[in-house]
C-alpha cells in the first residue's frame, strides 16, 4: 500500500503540473504572450503541483507516526482481560504473539490473542485504506486551490521559490533534530545510569567489571563501574594508530600531490584508498591470525612477555585501516593549495622540498588537521579490530604489549543479547555513549579552533 500512494504521489504531481502549465499557457495566449506573465508557465505548473503533492506528503508522516499506534492499541483492547499485558515486558510479548497471530500462524495462541490478531489484520486494512483516501482527497483539495491562485498576475515564482525553502530548512533541520535526539536520549538513560552509581565513581574509578559475581566476595558481586581503564585502552589504541596512519597517510599524500607522476598517480592513490573499502572485520582476521601471533613470536624472542591479544596488534592494524582517510584528505587539500603560491616560492629560489615544508603545509594545514581529526574520531570507534585483536580484559595499563579494551567494544558487549534497560549493567552503556560523545565533541572544537586560527592568517 505504501508504494501505491508513492506512486500515486508522483502522479499527482506530474498531473498537477501540466494542468497547472497549461492553464498558465492559456492566459499567455489570451493576454498576447508571455510578457503578460508574472512568471513563467513552469513556475506555474510547479505551484499547482506543490499545492497538491504538500498535503499528501504531511498526511503520510503523520500517518506514520500515528497509524501503527492505533492499530496495536485497538489489538491490545481486543484481548481479555487476563490477556491483557500489565508492563513493558509481557506488552512486548504479547504483541509478538498477536503479530504471529495476524500472519497466520496460530499454533499453540491462546483463542484470545487469536482474536486480537484478526482485529489486528483488519484495523491495518483500515489504516492502509485511510492513508490512500485521506491523501487523495488532501491531493483534489489541495489540487484545486492551487488552481485558483493562478492568474497573469499571480507571482508562482515566488511562490515555489519559498516552497524551495521552506523544503531546503526541513532538511537542514533532520541533521539538528537528529543529533538533539541522540543527546537526550543517551542523556536520559546517563542520568538514570548516574542515578543508581555515583558519576565520580565512574569518571575516576579504576576498576571496571559490570558483570554480577557468584560469590559475594568478588569485586564484581554489585558491579564495578571505574570507567578509567576504558579511556585509558581507546586512548592507547588511538595513540598507536595514528602513529602509523598519520605519517603514512601524510607523507603518501604529500608524494602523490607533489612529487608523483601523472601515471604513478592514477595507479597509486586509487590502490591506496581501497583500504577504505575494506570491512572492518577482514582488519580484524588480519590482526588475529597474523598481526597478533607475529609480535608475540617476536617479543618472546627479545625475552618480553607479550599477551596473545594486545594493544599493539590492535592498533597497528587500525593505523593501517584509517591511512586512506588521512591520506585522501590531506592530498586533497595540498591539491587546494593556489598554484600562485608554488610559484612565488620558487620564484625566491626555494627548493621543492622548502616550498612543501615553508609554504604548501602552512596553508593546507587547516584541511590537515581535519583529516587528522577524522581519523582520530574513526579510531576511537572502531570496534571488530579491538574485539578480535585486543580482548575485553578491563586493564588499566600504558603498556601496548598487554590486552585492553575500549569505550565501543564494552558498549557492544553491553548490548548483546537481551537486556533489562533499568539495571546499572546495561544503562553503564549509555554513560560510556556519552562519554564518547563528549570527547568527539571536544576534538571537533580543537580542530576548530586550530582551523579558524590559521584561516585567518592565510586569508
């Protein structure tokens, strides 16, 4: 049904606009031409479609939001009384069962849930048939007043010019309302979190073990919520990675810019950013089976005790995995550098590799330092390579040659399989969310504030 009123849409839209331009057409040949006009046919045809496309286009989100709501309350009030669910959870299981029931599988339903499904199947053959009535008539209404606004005179382009922007806003407006979403909804449940396990606790405390012990005399027995080893591990994986990724990445885009050819060039960078494409847990089957058993075999021959999972391996594959993001970008922006300045350089005699050092750099480091940033943001989540090649031990330790774990991997182990959303365990997982949130936050005000800085001295 939804795809029949999107198509329906399309040719609402499509009718509407070529009465709309004939309509406008028909004034020109009265009035002798289209000087007579206001706008032209097409900003005519445009208006009327708009009128009419509009209203079918609000009715479907509003739709959406509220049809599936009224269907499964009228299910739930179809049950018996002992049927009916009293909490969150048993609301969840029976409406599993009523939903089973609707597709036709009935073995081993109690008659009544039965019953609640077929009320259920019908009330969504009502909502289905309401979306397509209600929208098509919304259509003809707004069809026909979109008609009778037009005239020579009419100003349809500046009509459909604030119709542009007013869609131009909304869709500015998802990225905002989505990101205001995500803060309070991971807000909420860190309060709720910090509301059950004081917040110094878990910014300072140095043990972190959320799982519930058996016996009473283990550190875990209430759970352990010092979040310290986490940062310390994202940290140290990060640190490692961009050790490798950012003078590689670097460094191949400064030689690709500046000192390859042509051909080398359209060999080279291609090749390079195919490690972008690469997932992420192909990285992850690199580090354990290769990556990890070769540094362990080689700190055993230099006489030091290795982990079979460890920092070093994890993040040595991430700095490899995030080279494309560094190196694409910073190639791109020493590219944006003007020519003029090249020239100028070497008009005072400098050397290729000082004019890279003293002028190129300098100018293209705003753009630098956002490809670093980027970098930085896609180590810290990263989450299949720390899992395979760097464990889940929550060790508090600077030391790259001994398993860590990070903020993401502990959020996916948190999260994994059902969950009671109103116990400290799992709500420690939207602590660790914001958290992160947070500290992305703050890097992307330092690489603001850096790019503002040399912006204004290179503008």
């Amino acid at each position: 049904m939804m795809l029949i009123y999107v198509i329906g849409m399309l040719l609402v839209a499509a009718g509407a606009y070529m009465a709309g331009r004939q309509r406008s057409a028909s004034f020109a040949v009265a009035g002798g031409g289209l000087a007579r006009l206001h706008s032209l046919p097409s900003y005519h045809g445009f208006y009327v479609a708009l009128a009419a496309v509009a209203p079918m286009l609000v009715w479907l989100i509003v739709w959406l939001f509220a049809a599936h709501r009224i269907v499964d309350a009228q299910a739930i009030a179809a049950l018996p009384d002992n049927l009916t669910p009293v909490d969150p959870l048993t609301y969840g299981a029976r409406m599993r069962e009523i939903y089973q029931a609707a597709s036709g599988s009935t073995q081993g339903l109690e008659p009544g849930v039965v019953a609640a499904g077929e009320t259920l199947d019908l009330w969504r053959t009502v909502a289905d048939w309401a979306l397509l009535i209600v929208g098509f008539a919304l259509a003809v209404l707004g069809f026909f007043w979109g008609a009778r606004q037009l005239s020579p005179e009419f100003r349809a382009r500046n009509g459909v010019e604030r119709w542009v922007k007013v869609m131009l806003i909304a869709c500015a407006s998802v990225a905002v309302l989505t990101t205001v979403g995500i803060v309070f909804s991971v807000l909420f449940e860190t309060l709720r979190f910090f509301s059950k396990v004081p917040w110094y606790e878990f910014l300072f405390g140095l043990q972190w073990s959320p799982q519930t012990a058996i016996r009473a005399d283990q550190i875990g027995s209430s759970g352990a919520f010092g979040a310290v080893p986490l940062f310390a591990g994202t940290t140290l994986i990060m640190l490692i990675a961009m050790l490798v990724a950012g003078p590689v990445g670097l460094f191949a885009a400064i030689y690709m810019a500046e000192y390859a050819s042509p051909k080398v060039r359209a060999v080279a960078k291609p090749v390079l950013e195919v490690l972008a494409g690469v997932p992420t847990v192909v990285f992850g089957f690199f580090a354990a089976l290769t990556v990890a058993p070769f540094i362990r075999s080689t700190g055993e021959s230099l006489g030091l005790n290795v982990a079979s999972e460890s920092a070093l391996a994890a993040g040595l594959v991430m700095g490899v995995m995030i080279i494309p993001f560094v190196s694409s970008l910073s190639d791109d922006v020493i590219n944006a550098v003007p020519q003029s300045l090249r020239d100028g350089s070497y008009g005072m005699g400098a050397t290729k590799s000082e004019t890279i050092k003293r002028v190129i750099l300098p100018a293209a480091l705003p753009g630098i330092v956002s490809a670093f940033m980027l970098a930085i943001s896609r180590a810290v989540g990263e989450t299949m390579i720390v899992v395979m090649a760097a464990g889940l031990a929550g060790n508090l330790t600077f030391n790259p040659l001994e398993a860590v774990t990070t903020v993401t991997v502990q959020i996916k182990t948190l999260l994994v399989g059902d969950q009671e959303f109103d116990s400290a365990k799992t709500l420690s997982a939207f602590a660790l969310g914001f958290v992160l949130f947070f500290f992305t936050l703050v890097l992307n005000f330092i690489a603001l504030r850096i790019v503002q800085r040399y912006r204004e001295q290179y503008d």
